[in-house]
C-alpha cells in the first residue's frame, strides 16, 4: 500500500507505517525519546508498539483519556515530565492514541523548548483519518473544543489499522462520520461507494479518506480558504458536543456522534441556501440515522447550543462562518446563516 505525501510529511500504512519509523530514528540523533499514552493505549496498543519498534524508549508518559482531560492542565503535566526527565531540543515525542492524545501531544511537543519533533501513531479510526492529520494541534478551553492550539506538522503520521481491533463499536462509528464528511465536501463517488459498501475498517478506504483530506490541507495548510470545508457539519456539531459535555444531564457525544447531528443540521441549511437537493438531504439524513442515535433537543437545549457559536473558531468580525453543501462532494465556505433558519434546522432533525 502506498504512502501519502504530505506538506512536509508522509502518511505511512501497515508495514510502510513500521520501517518507516525505524529508519527514521535511526537516521536521527535523538538525545531522547518519549512515547504518550493513555490508559487505553498503554494496555491495548502499547505491546504491539514494542512489537515493531527496534529502538528504546526513554520514558513512557501517560495521561488520562476522554475529551474532559484534553486541556492545559494536562498539558502542564507533560511539560513539567519532560523537564524532569531531561528532554531538550532534540527529543522525540511519539504519540500513540486516539484524537485527543495526538491533539494535545502535538502541542505540547510543538511549544516545549519552542518546539521537538513529534510523531503520531493514531489508535482510533477517528484520529486515523481526520485528528492526526494536518498539523492542527491543541487543546480545549472548559467545554469550548480546541480554542488553543497551533498548526504544527508532525514528522510522520503512521498508520495500523489492526489497532482498530481493539475499539468499541461506538467508538468506531465516530470516526466513520469523518469518512462521510470526507465524501460530502469532496467527492461523492467516494460517500456512494463507502455507504454502500458498509465496510468502514478498510486500509484502502481508510487511505482513501486520508488522501482526501491530505489534498485539501496540501493547497490551503493554514486554512485560509480551501481548509476551512473541512469543518463541515462541526459549526453546530462542536457547539452540541461541548454542550453535552457541559452538561451533566445530557449524555456526553464522542466527537464523531455530534458532528453527524451537525452534517444533518449543516445538510439542511444547505438545502435552504445553497440548493443541496431535498433528495440529497434526505440521503445524509438516513445515512447519518443508520449509524447514529438521534439526539433530543429541547427548546432549552437548542437556545444553549446556539449561544455557543459565537465561540467558534471560524469566526470572524462577529459573523459566524458556516461550510455548505451545494451537492453531494461539493461544498463552499464562509456562508451566513439567518437565525430562524436554525430553529428550522432542528425541527428537520427531530422529524
């Protein structure tokens, strides 16, 4: 299987993915080398690792897993590690886990000593195809998702699928919802062949959707214009999941389960100002509904999660921006909304 280029990286699958990272470090002169865990990878993950690579590590670092524990706290935690155990400017810092952990372990590698090389090793299919790559990094301020962080690109992005053997299913259906994004915004031949197909474990497809957003990210990195389709369905998915988050009474999404409510909600503004088809809409919508629960919003809820957007990071001069469909794998930026129109959305979405 080939590997992805990236700007100034590559993307590395299955044995590719192993020699790799061992010529790698064997051609670099590390004075150090951490590996990040959590508590999941640390048990599941972490003997397969070993498995395949042929150098030492000096330190083993874990933190805490979930959404809840991606802030500057934990970061603060693994700052003050690194310090102790001697790291410098020349260490490596290899993350191996799921969004959250390559997320926070790209900021702190890319701020310590103003910046050591790091390297992801994703766990989850989420973190496969959409958190590892790219370069953003960072962490969450409160609920508010990754409202500090920097673009930084990784040394390589290395992936095993066999990892994926050692999720839950719900947690493998949050990362399927960034592969369906992936064919909304881009390329719709892709979206009809992974909805028909039913078999979102596949290293080709997995592949498939790397490249996808790979190519975005290589003509527009800093997210000036192209990069910015890529958060379609999160303008509202981010407010719901750090809504739920926030609020003990509801149960909590993993990222995957809010962002498909916000491709429906994102689906039907499309519909209403962009011309996306009634029929389209209705095809995301039932995709999305096979995988997802529906979530219930009350009133209050919805006022909640609209309040949120003024937080988002796309935002600019006041304006919330929001990405549309025009087709299926066709999608267009920096669209307005008129606030009655959310309030449709969501009627749509609890039909």
């Amino acid at each position: 299987m080939e590997s992805v280029k990236s700007q100034s990286y590559e993307v590395h699958i299955n044995e590719l993915a192993q020699a790799a990272l061992n010529q790698h470090v064997a051609n670099k002169s590390y004075s150090k080398i951490f590996l990040l865990v959590d508590e999941n990878t640390k048990e599941h993950c972490l003997s397969v690792f070993d498995g395949f690579f042929d150098h030492s590590i000096d330190a083993l670092l874990e933190i805490k897993s979930g959404e809840e524990n991606k802030h500057i706290h934990t970061c603060l935690q693994l700052w003050e590690e690194l310090s102790t155990l001697d790291g410098d400017r020349k260490s490596l810092l290899i993350n191996l886990g799921g969004g959250v952990l390559t997320d926070m372990g790209g900021f702190v590698a890319s701020t310590f000593k103003r910046g050591i090389d790091f390297i992801n090793i994703p766990t989850t299919l989420l973190s496969m195809v959409d958190a590892s790559i790219g370069g953003k990094t960072g962490v969450d301020l409160g609920s508010l998702k990754n409202q500090v962080g920097v673009i930084n690109q990784p040394q390589m992005v290395l992936i095993f699928p066999e990892f994926l053997k050692t999720l839950d299913p719900r947690q493998t259906k949050s990362g399927y919802a960034e592969m369906l994004k992936h064919g909304l915004i881009q390329d719709k031949a892709y979206w009809e062949a992974i909805v028909a197909e039913d078999n979102f474990t596949d290293a080709a497809r997995i592949q498939q959707s790397i490249a996808i957003k790979n190519k975005v990210v290589l003509e527009d990195p800093t997210e000036q214009g192209l990069r910015k389709i890529l958060n379609f369905g999160h303008t509202l998915g981010h407010a719901i999941e750090s809504y739920c988050l926030d609020n003990p009474n509801k149960k909590t999404l993993l990222h995957g389960e809010a962002i498909a409510a916000g491709m429906i909600l994102e689906g039907y503004l499309s519909h209403e100002l962009r011309g996306l088809s009634k029929l389209s809409l209705d095809e995301i919508k039932k995709v999305f509904f096979t995988y997802f629960e529906k979530v219930d919003f009350t009133e209050d809820d919805i006022d909640a999660i609209l309040q949120l957007l003024k937080y988002d990071k796309k935002n600019s001069h006041g304006n919330v921006n929001f990405v549309l469909l025009q087709d299926i794998g066709n999608a267009v930026t920096d669209i307005k909304i008129p606030e009655e129109l959310f309030f449709k959305a969501f009627a749509y979405y609890k039909e």
